[in-house]
C-alpha cells in the first residue's frame, strides 16, 4: 500500500540524488571562489587582450577539481569562469559562452584522463604524467581555445583577423594552467601529510632558496640562460616527492612569465609569438621533465619497496621450511632411535 509517508520519503530522496547536499555546496563555493582568485592573479598575465593570458591557472583548479570531485562540480566551475569574465569587462553573453568553453574544456581532460588513462591523482606514474600533459592540456584545451576566441570575435573584442594568433595564446594559457596549476593541487591532495624530519626540512628550504635565487638571477638578464635552473628542479625531482617537483616547477614558471611579460629575462624581446612559443616550450619541457623523473623515482621506490617485501616474504618461508625440516629431521631420528632400542629388546 503506497502512503503519504512512503511517497514523501521517495520524494526526499531524489531530492538528495538530484541537488546537491551540503557538502556538495561547499565543494562548489570553494571551487567558484578559487577559480574567480586565480583569475584575479591570471589576468595580470595578460600579453594583449585581457581575457587572453600567457598562462591561466584556473584551468588547472577546474581540470583538479574534475578529477577529485567528479562531474557534479561543473557548476562551481562555471559560476567562476562566468564572474571571472564580467569582472574582466566582458559582455554578459560572452562571458557566459566563454564560461561554456572553460567548463567543457577541463571537463573532457578529466575524461579523458580517467577512460584512457586511468590517472591516478598523486601522479607516482609515468603515464600519468604523460597523460596529463598530452590529454589534460594540449588536447583537451583546444576547446577552451576555440570557443573563447569564437566568443571574442562574435563579440567584437578581438578582429576576425587576429583569430588564429590569439587562439594559440589562449590554447598555450590555458595548456599551461593545467600542466603547471593541475599537478600541484592533485599531488598535494594525494599526499597532504607534512612528514619531513628536520634534516628533511633543512634541505628543502636550501632547494627552495637556491631555486629562487637562480630563476631570480637568470631571468633578470636578456641573455639566452633560462635552462640553468633545470638541474636544481631536477634535483628536487630526484630528493623528494611530486608534490615539491609540482611546487617548484610553479615558482620557476611564476618568475619566467612574470619577468617575460615585462620584457625582461631571455624570453622578454622579439615578437609576441616568438616570445610566447619560447616561454611556452620552456615551461612546458621544464614540468614534463620534473614530473618525469619523479614519476620514475616514485615507480623506483616501489619496486625497491616490493622487491623487500618479497624478500622478506621469501626470507620468512626459507625459516619456516628449515623449522619444519629441523623438526622431520628429529622425529626421525627419535623414531629411528626407538626402532634401534625395539630390536635390541
């Protein structure tokens, strides 16, 4: 018999599967709001149109929170890119339609990442990085890339003209948001936990130190000397885990493009193509090979890890085995001795 009561609770249920609970909403504010900050500090970035940046960190926030949150986060994501467009002066519609793109762009790279990739989000895996950089950013940015200079043109912000030219500094912004934005939050979320000894510490903040001073230095001159900081990233690759690599391939990257878009460092003159395929190419060789090689080190620690526990396990076997020996050995002896005195009797 169907009740009041039965129907009600039916009722309250697809309430709870349809919108979201509590928590859900908090997800979506911190996102909404994470994303519109990060689009505070990208809009600074700028090289010629504001909504057009040399590198757009939200698309890292939105491409994370897709793969940790799921799909139902994409309103928190829209609501961000839509409030981070009006604050950027744009028209209502063409904030939303550039909302649409950078809301549909992350969303298939998380796709993408999870059917063909099947990420795991601490990214200990060579895959994973190779999957982020290739799925997560270069591909599934197309999409931003051409709906927001769609939307721009339509919106008469940009010239027709200028499409093609201001389509590869989206793409390259928003590629590099993810690849450099993405594995920071992704890694440190897999592995939160601060466990470093004061030996640890002492010799990460000489690393971080030493990386400041060095991208200071070298980005500060307009000599050809950007790739002089690979060895320390590398170093922080090899010493500790993917959450530092993802953190100082970020502070590199933040003084390469800071000192390039007030032409300064090796990457600060020429035209804006040339200098934006040169810090592209830069930031993009710099975090695919920091997380690299700290993909191949985490994957050697674990074989190392693995390679213990079977010898142990073998270790432990090799004991047990002689034990049940020792013991065979002395009930025949015992039963030998037996039959000895049997005889004699």
């Amino acid at each position: 018999m169907i009740t009041g009561r039965s129907v009600a609770i039916v009722l309250r249920k697809e309430w709870r599967a349809t919108f979201p609970n509590t928590s859900q909403l908090r997800w979506l504010a911190i996102v909404a709001v994470a994303y519109i900050a990060a689009a505070t500090i990208g809009f600074t970035l700028a090289f010629e149109t504001k909504q057009v940046t040399a590198i757009w960190p939200p698309t890292g926030i939105a491409l994370a929170a897709f793969l940790l949150r799921g799909t139902r986060i994409w309103p928190g994501v829209f609501v961000g890119a839509f409030v981070s467009n009006v604050l950027s002066d744009a028209p209502i519609y063409t904030a939303a339609g550039i909302a649409v793109g950078n809301t549909l762009g992350p969303l298939f790279g998380a796709y993408l990442l999870r059917r063909f990739v099947r990420i795991d989000v601490s990214l200990s895996r060579l895959r994973d990085v190779l999957g982020l950089a290739t799925f997560g950013a270069a591909v599934a940015m197309t999409i931003t890339a051409t709906n927001g200079v769609m939307n721009l043109a339509v919106g008469g912000i940009i010239p027709w003209a200028a499409v093609p030219s201001v389509w590869w500094v989206w793409w390259a912004g928003d590629a590099m948001g993810a690849l450099l934005i993405a594995p920071a939050i992704l890694t440190w979320y897999a592995n939160p936990r601060l466990a470093w000894s004061g030996e640890r510490l002492l010799e990460l903040t000489v690393g971080a130190a030493a990386l400041i001073l060095v991208s200071g230095i070298f980005f500060s001159t307009g000599l050809p000397l950007a790739y002089p900081v690979f060895p320390v990233v590398i170093l922080v690759a090899l010493r500790f885990d993917q959450r530092e690599s993802a953190v100082a391939v970020l502070i590199v990257s933040a003084v390469a493009v800071w000192q390039t878009i007030h032409d300064r460092g090796p990457f600060g003159s020429g035209s804006l193509d040339h200098r934006l395929a040169l810090l592209v190419t830069f930031m993009a060789v710099l975090a695919v090979t920091a997380l690299a090689i700290g993909a191949l080190v985490a994957e050697r620690r674990r074989a190392e890890a693995s390679l213990r526990r079977a010898n142990d396990e073998l270790e432990e076997r090799v004991a047990a085995r002689s034990a049940e020996l020792s013991e065979a050995k002395e009930t025949l002896s015992n039963a030998g001795a037996a039959d000895g005195l049997a005889m004699r009797a």
